[in-house]
C-alpha cells in the first residue's frame, strides 16, 4: 500500500519552503527591505505568490533594481492611474532568489467608491484607442516604408523576396 500524498490547494507560504544545503545565510545577500522580515508574522498569513512566469531565475544580488522598479510601476499604475477597485498596489519579497508578490487590499468599504472613476478611465482607455487605429492617425500609423508595405497587404510578397 502506497502512501498518498496531500495535495495543496494554495501555493506554499513562504515559511514553507526548505533552505537548500549550502544556501544558509541567502537573507544577507538582499536588501533588508526586500526580505521576509517575519516568516511566523502576518507576513506570511498573506496571499504570497512567486511570479515565476516574469522571472523564472534566482535574483543576483544585484540585479534585484529590475524586479522592484517592474513590479513598483505595475502597483503604482494599476493604483494611481487605472484605480483598479479592488486593489491598491502590489507588495513584493525576495525568498531563497525569487521574487514573491502580494497583492494589496482596498478596505472593503472604499471599493464601491472606486467604481465610478475606474469605469470613466477604463471608457476613455478604450474610446482612445479605437478612435486612434479607426481614424488612422499619423501616431497610429506604420513609419517605416518596409512596415507600410506589411500592412497594406503585400506581407506575403515582401517575405518570399526577403526569405528567396
């Protein structure tokens, strides 16, 4: 008879995750602010996730800038400039060399406040980009003669002289 295995129905929490042999003392390398300051906390009690989709190796020690000013801009736009209404940012960690993110709440009795002013952005996103490709305004419009000939429908010609 065989064991079965748990199967988890969340992603692991931070505090979950073994140091690898040899990879004792990893915190030090990292800027106290972009480590786990308190795995038992409520630290670890949030919704962490690591985004290995956008970097899906270790951080060097200093390569961290790429991953704060990304994920930094992406909280800030969907914050301050979408006012996206559940959400108020992203807050983000480095554990073990990954990079773990979490999102950041708006206080539930604020969200439906945020509704009517995300719906006026999101409409004008959206009204300025189909009137933009629709009216084929010059921002709009392929600058380059090569793209020209691309988009006006000679694709297949141009890629048999360029591939021939």
């Amino acid at each position: 008879m065989t064991a079965v295995q748990p199967t988890l129905k969340s992603f692991p929490k931070p505090s979950q995750l073994p140091v690898p042999a040899g990879a004792e003392g990893w915190e030090q390398l990292y800027p106290y602010n972009l480590v786990f300051g308190n795995l038992s906390g409520a630290e670890d009690e949030k919704f962490w996730f690591c985004d290995s989709q956008h970097w899906p190796t270790v951080f060097k020690p200093f390569e961290t800038i790429g991953g704060e000013f990304a994920v930094k801009c992406l909280g800030q736009y969907n914050t301050r400039h979408l006012l996206i209404p559940p959400a108020n940012g992203i807050e983000f960690k480095i554990h073990l060399g990954y990079l773990y993110m979490s999102p950041v709440p708006v206080p539930e009795d604020q969200i439906a406040a945020r509704v009517p002013e995300f719906e006026r952005r999101a409409a004008t996103t959206s009204r300025t980009g189909r009137a933009c490709s629709s009216s084929g305004a010059p921002r709009c419009r392929p600058r380059s003669p090569r793209w020209s000939s691309l988009a006006s429908g000679r694709c297949r010609t141009w890629c048999r002289s360029t591939t021939s």
